[in-house]
C-alpha cells in the first residue's frame, strides 16, 4: 500500500495533471481557477507547426546520440582498465566519480567558466599554443557541442560504475579458458566481455537515453539553449514555454514536455520486448 501510494502521488498524478494541461487552453487565471476550455489535440499541432520544434527535435537527437555514445564508450574503457587489480586503483576509481557527486548547478557553472571567450581556462591553454580563441557558449556553431561535452563528463561515472559491477559478475576461469585457448586480448574482449556484458549494456544506455532526453539544467545554466536556439532541446523547449516568459504557455509547454514521455517510453518498451526475446531464447 504504501508503495501503491506513492507512484499514485508522485508519477501517476503529475502525469495526469501534464497531460490535462496538454489538452486545455490555460491561462495564468485558468490555471489558478481551474475552468481552462478544453481544445483536444490543439497545443500539439501549435507545437508541431512551430518553428522551434524542428531544430529542438534534431538538437535533441544529436545531444543524446553523441552523449551516450562517448559516456558509453568511454565507461566501458575504464571499466575494464579498472577491472585489473593496482596499486591505487580504489582512489582513482573514487576520483572519478566526482563529477557524478557534485550537484550539476557546480558542475555547469564551473563548465562556463571554463568555456568563457574572454577569461575561460581552455581558450587560455588554446592561446597559449597558437590557436584562436574558440566562443563556446556564444557562437551558433559551438554552443550545442559545448553543452554536449560538459555532459558527457557528468555522466562518464555512471557509465563506469555500472559497467564496472557488470564486470566483476563475470567468472574469471572463462578468461582462463579464453587464455588457454590462444584467445588475445582484444579476443577476449569483444568474444567474451562484450556478449556477457550485454544486459548490463542494455540498461546502462536505457537509464542513460532517459536521464540524457530530459536533460534541462546543464544547458540552461550554460547557454539558456541560446544562442538563437542553437542549443536549445525539448526539455529546454519545454521548461521556456511553460515558465520562461512573461505570458507562459502551459498547453504547448506540457504537449513538449509529454512527447519526451513518449519517445522515453517507446524506448522503455523496446527494452522490454529485447530483453523478454532473450529470454525466450
């Protein structure tokens, strides 16, 4: 019961009253009233005909893709390095889950700082080779990849330490027996380590496509999806509409915010399906 209690007040409810503001026209008075007129799918098609919704939809793509693939390939990497038993392996392992402690508000402003035209540590170390300083968070064809690096860096530890307790569920004479059989290092990895760390890959990119999809504080804090929408996704999209202006748009903002529900969940179900065929077989 208690259990039943709280995904009622915490998922089940707060999804209804999203997907109710979706479907009615609300206005401040509306929304404090509670009368708003109810218009069906309207706010979804001003979504879909707005100007904004192509560049944030394939801003989106491009933010998750390229993030999953690096904090994925990149967790994996040191993982297995980490998998290796040395001296000093614990700290470093700790080390590295800093980024994933630290609350994001510090990680993204510490990124700004960092990316800063004028007074940025990276545009110093690039002047101090020779390369023109780059305007990461003000130039269209720098933003969006600037936000996407300062959250591959948060999300690295995750990816690691998942992977990592993958690894050490693997049994230690199936390497033996790799070994014995001439099988070289990379054999060993991409023969056995890989297949066997299947399903923990599985729900590692799951849980990372869904954390990465609602994304919001990294890049508000950075470049407020600016500029001119350069950087700006569906989760940004959607917090701007809904609470970033003066006149805020609730339906359109929570028709944004339910399509990120569904594309979650349409994923969520391929999981499901893959995971039930493997079983199967």
């Amino acid at each position: 019961m208690p259990v039943v209690v709280y995904l009622l007040a915490f998922y089940v409810y707060p999804l209804y009253r999203n997907v109710d503001l979706s479907l009615r026209n609300y206005t401040v008075r509306s929304f404090v009233q509670g009368d708003a007129p109810f218009t069906g799918f309207a706010n979804y098609a001003k979504v879909f005909a707005d100007a904004t919704f192509a560049p944030a939809l394939w801003h989106t793509i491009v933010f998750t893709v390229v993030s999953l693939a690096f904090q994925f390939t990149i967790g994996l990497a040191l993982a297995v390095f980490f998998s290796r038993n040395f001296r000093l392996s614990a700290t470093l392992r700790a080390l590295f889950l800093v980024p994933w402690l630290l609350p994001l508000i510090v990680s993204s402003s510490t990124w700004s700082w960092m990316l800063n035209s004028e007074s940025g540590v990276v545009n110093a170390v690039l002047a101090a080779v020779g390369i023109d300083p780059v305007n990461w968070l003000t130039s269209p064809d720098w933003s969006l990849w600037s936000v996407t690096i300062a959250n591959i860096w948060i999300g690295i530890p995750f990816n690691l330490v998942v992977l990592y307790s993958g690894l050490q569920a693997i049994p230690t004479h199936i390497y033996e027996a790799a070994a014995l059989d001439g099988a070289t290092g990379w054999q060993r990895f991409w023969r056995v380590t890989f297949p066997l760390l299947r399903p923990v890959s599985a729900i590692t990119l799951l849980l990372g496509l869904v954390y990465t999809l609602k994304v919001f504080d990294i890049i508000w804090i950075m470049t407020k999806g600016g500029p001119s929408d350069a950087s700006t996704t569906l989760a940004t999209w959607s917090y701007r509409l809904g609470f970033g202006n003066m006149l805020p748009s609730f339906g359109p903002g929570a028709a944004v915010g339910n399509l990120l529900i569904v594309i979650a969940l349409v994923f969520g179900l391929v999981y499901i399906r893959t995971q039930r065929r493997q079983g199967a077989a």
